[in-house]
C-alpha cells in the first residue's frame, strides 16, 4: 500500500508527487488534498469501475472549490508513464483504469471526474442514463420524481438504480448488454419521458430551453449520447460539502434522501456497507421495448 516520503507517494511501484498536502480543497468540508487523496484511493474500487476504458473529461479547480475552474479534456502535460490515454477526434483523452491515475489526477486538483458514455474504440453505450435536472437550485421534489421513473421502468420491466448527481439531480441507470445504441435508448427514454410528463405535468417537463421549463424538473434522455457525458457513479463533486455522486436505493428514495446526505467524509464507510448498488443489477432487455417501439 502507499507510504509517504517527502511529498511522493509510491503506488503499485509507481511514484507520484502530491504538492501542497495541506491546501484546502472543499475548506467548508474541511477536506485538504492530503485527506482528498486518502478518500479517492478509497472509492478507487468503485469510481475506476466507470473511468476505466472510457475517455475521461475532469474538472480542475487548482485553488480549491471556491476558486476558478476549467475542463479538461486533453491530457495534462507533462505525462507520466503510467498514464493511458485515447486519442479521439483529434483530443488525446486520459483513460483512468487505475489507482495512479486516479491520484495523479487527484494531486493535479481534479475535483469531478465526467467519463464518455461509451468505451474506448466503441460507440455504443455502456449502460442507460435519464438524467433528471431540477429547474431550481433547491428541489423538494427530486427524490418524488426519481420514484415515479423507476416506478415507471418497474412496469416496464426494466429495474433501474437511482443516483445522486452530487449537485442537485438524480439520474437513473439500467444496466444493459452490448449492442443496443444510443439511438435506440433515446427512442425508450423519449417514450418513458412523455408519459411521465404526460401523467405529472407540473412536475416533470421535455422542454429543452431552461427559461421555458418554469420550475418543472426536466427530463433529459438527449444527454444520454455519443459524445456526451455524465458524472461517473462515485465521483466527488466541486460542491460546498463534498458530496459524491451517490448510487441509492429505492427506499432511500422514498425516504426522500437528501442529495447532501452522502460526501467524502462518509460515503467510504456506506461503501463498505453496501457495496455497489449498480453492479448488483444484471443487464435489463431493453431490447423487447425497442422491438415494441419499433412496430408502432
């Protein structure tokens, strides 16, 4: 495992240098970079299950996350031996399979980390996302909205698993087999999002344009795309708490769980607890309702 010597860490015999230990990165939280890298080894086993062999979008806020930030798409210069990268469509993308990666990206102040939907050299997804977007900062209505989609994909037959986004959506996951493409989800999700818009006009809106929703929740199955990203399952967020993108489970959400329930300082010991909450779930057959779609 990893000892300290003067500013480097050893990591399966690989050395990287963390500068500034002591630099607060979440100061409200309390979480300087030493205790960021000591939480990120910790969801390694879960947060590297959705970067690895995926083109890796993070975001950088060299000074904390009150401070400024930036995307970053291409990988960071200099480069270390041990980093993988991609190159597609001209942008050399880092692939984060493993723990150096991972605090070597840490150390550089990667605060999210945004993975493409699809795998390296693949343009088909690697599993289903609606992402739920409140139109308000604050939503009471998040967790109620999550419950009506999976209720929906429940009778469907499709079961599904609610996560936090860490800021202030839900996106639910159906794990699915290689093959389906991304055309055909959005076919489902543009079905499942006009009926449930449909059934709870006030609570649930397809309206793209943000000024044009009011205060509804939008129901967005167009992010879920080639291209595209969302946060990864595990990952932390550039938020005043530290909170992490969260796997639930349908209690929770019932339960009404607040988004802010789950962030670095705890969301180790709930891993450890209840494991990952998507890789309990087999792929869904999504496959006979875009058969069904299909014939309509």
């Amino acid at each position: 495992m990893a000892h300290t010597i003067k500013g480097t860490i050893m990591i399966d015999g690989m050395e990287i240098t963390v500068t500034n230990p002591n630099k607060p990165l979440w100061p409200e939280a309390g979480v300087t970079k030493a205790i960021y890298l000591q939480k990120l080894a910790a969801l390694a086993p879960y947060l590297l299950t959705y970067t690895s062999n995926r083109l890796l979008t993070t975001i950088r806020y060299p000074h904390g996350v009150d401070g400024e930030f930036f995307y970053q798409k291409n990988a960071p210069e200099p480069l270390p031996a041990f980093v993988h990268t991609s190159n597609h469509e001209g942008i050399n993308y880092v692939v984060m399979n493993k723990l150096p990666e991972l605090l070597w990206l840490g150390n550089l102040a990667s605060l999210e980390f945004h993975p493409s939907l699809h795998a390296v050299g693949s343009h088909l997804p690697c599993e289903w996302m609606i992402d739920l977007d409140p139109s308000q900062e604050d939503e009471p209505r998040i967790m109620q909205a999550a419950q009506i989609v999976g209720e929906t994909l429940t009778s469907l037959g499709l079961r599904s698993v609610p996560k936090t986004s860490g800021a202030t959506g839900v996106q639910i996951i159906v794990p699915i087999r290689q093959g389906v493409t991304f055309d055909e989800l959005r076919d489902i999700g543009h079905f499942v999002g006009k009926y449930v818009t449909q059934k709870h006009p006030n609570l649930f809106t397809l309206e793209r344009l943000k000024k044009d929703r009011g205060d509804r929740i939008y129901f967005d199955y167009l992010q879920h795309y080639g291209g595209k990203t969302l946060a990864a399952p595990y990952t932390p967020r550039a938020k005043p708490g530290g909170t992490v993108s969260t796997p639930l489970t349908w209690d929770e959400v019932r339960n009404d769980v607040s988004i802010k329930d789950y962030h670095l300082m705890n969301i180790v010991e709930r891993l450890a607890h209840m494991g990952d909450l998507i890789a309990a779930v087999e792929p869904q057959p999504v496959e006979l309702i875009i058969q069904h779609l299909k014939k309509k």
